[in-house]
C-alpha cells in the first residue's frame, strides 16, 4: 500500500481507534498500530512542548504596578526560538491574552 494511504489510515486510527479502522479498512491490526504508535510518538513530544509553552510569565513589577500604567508589555517567545513583543496600552481593558497565545500557537 502506498505511504500516502498509510497515512492517511495513521490519522484515521489516531482519531478513531486502530482496531475500528483496522476492521474498517482491511488492514492487518499489528501494522496499523506500529504505524500509528510510530507516527504518535513525535506528537506527544510536541504535545508535552505545547503545554510548557503554554507558560505565561507576570513580573513583579507588573503585579506590584499601581493602576496608572501606561501599557502592557507582552512578550511571546516560540519553540524555535522566534519573538514577538506586543505593546498593548492601558486602555484596552477587555484585552484577551490567553486568545492571543492560542491564536499565537496555532491549530
């Protein structure tokens, strides 16, 4: 079978389980969960990565600040290394900032 179609079974079988796909697809049960334990393995590294990135730092001059500050300084630091620093003023009260990150980490 060729490795597009693996694949794509690979991804059948993580979101709807080896033995349905199996039985589903004609594929023998041992392969697909090689496959799929094989495709898994970097993913749930990344998910373990995903988490710590999830991290949002507060200085205490942040929380110690009297109300009168004039921003927000936000300061986005990816996996690979990549930044991005935001300067968000006083003035947008409703600012949503774990929707940022998301939005910042992508699907």
């Amino acid at each position: 079978m060729p490795e597009e179609l693996w694949g794509a079974a690979v991804s059948a079988a993580q979101r709807y389980g080896i033995s349905q796909v199996a039985r589903a697809l004609g594929l023998g049960h041992a392969g697909l969960k090689a496959r799929t334990l094989a495709a898994s393995a970097p993913s749930s590294q990344a998910r373990k990565a995903a988490k710590a990135e999830g991290f949002v730092e507060v200085s205490a001059a942040q929380l110690l600040a009297s109300a009168s500050v004039s921003s927000l300084r936000i300061e986005y630091v990816a996996r690979e290394g990549s930044r991005l620093t935001l300067t968000v003023p006083s003035s947008c009260r409703d600012f949503d900032l774990p929707a940022l990150v998301a939005a910042l980490r992508g699907p």
